[in-house]
C-alpha cells in the first residue's frame, strides 16, 4: 500500500474515532438526535470507506466512488500537496520549531508556518501552535521533519 493511501486509512480511522467521540458528547449533551446522525448515519460511511481503500492506488480513489470525499477533506484524509520549499521563510526543524514555541519565541499573532521536509513544503498542512499538537502531526506524517516559518 503507497504511503499516500496508508496516510488516508490513518485519517479515516481518526475520522472515525472523533465522530464517535462526539456522538457520546451529544448522548451525554442529551441530543439524540445529533448522537444519531453521527454515529449511526456518518460513522458508517467511512468506515465502509476505509474497508473498501485498503490495498488500492491514490489515482483508484480520486477517480472512484470516493472521490467526493476527497474534494472537501484532503488535510482530513492525509492527502498532502507538496510545493518547493520558496526563497522566503525560515527553515527549521521541528525539534527547534517546539522549542521556539515552548519558549514564547514563536506566538501565532507573530506569523504562519507550513510543514516540510528537508527539501519540499506541505502546501496545505499548517503548523499547530502548541508543543503537543506538533508532535503529533509530525508522529501522524513522518515525513515532516522541518516547518517553514513565515513572519507577519
């Protein structure tokens, strides 16, 4: 399986455990009908989506039955874009980026960053702002080693 779909399998099972999460928020809220929608209407969905993927090329699912998916939730399904790495920006690595955060030397007010590798940009996956957040996204996409940092 390409590293590509295994990212959307990865999306999809989040997708799947946070709709559930929210259904027993809505259960608890008392909102039946909000708990119904998610659970017993979404929830299956995706996972007949996720069963049905596996083992299947990225051009199979943007060309399929799921393609519609695909339009509105690429950061979602981990389908990433990348572009070169521009002239602009600072290039750090992760490790210095949560450091910076840590630290109070990178604010959200003060700019905008992007995920990268040593050598491209992820165009449509921003950098979260807390130490944590960063962590994850990194140990979700592998592939991120650097963020890019763009100063206001």
């Amino acid at each position: 399986m390409s590293r590509q779909v295994d990212n959307v399998c990865r999306g999809l099972e989040i997708l799947i455990e946070e709709i559930k999460v929210a259904g027993e928020l809505a259960r608890l809220a008392g909102d039946r009908a909000s708990e119904r929608n998610l659970v017993e209407c979404q929830a299956p969905i995706y996972e007949n989506m996720l069963r049905n993927i596996r083992g299947h090329s990225m051009e199979y699912l943007k060309s399929s039955r799921f393609a519609k998916y695909f339009q509105n939730n690429e950061e979602i399904m981990g389908i990433l874009h990348w572009e070169p790495i521009p002239d602009y920006g600072d290039k750090m690595t992760i490790d210095t980026f949560i450091s910076h955060l840590s630290c109070g030397g990178i604010m959200s007010c003060d700019g905008s960053g992007n995920y990268a590798t040593d050598t491209k940009m992820c165009d449509n996956k921003e950098v979260s702002f807390t130490p944590e957040q960063v962590r994850t996204d990194a140990s979700v996409h592998p592939e991120f080693t650097h963020v890019i940092w763009f100063n206001k």
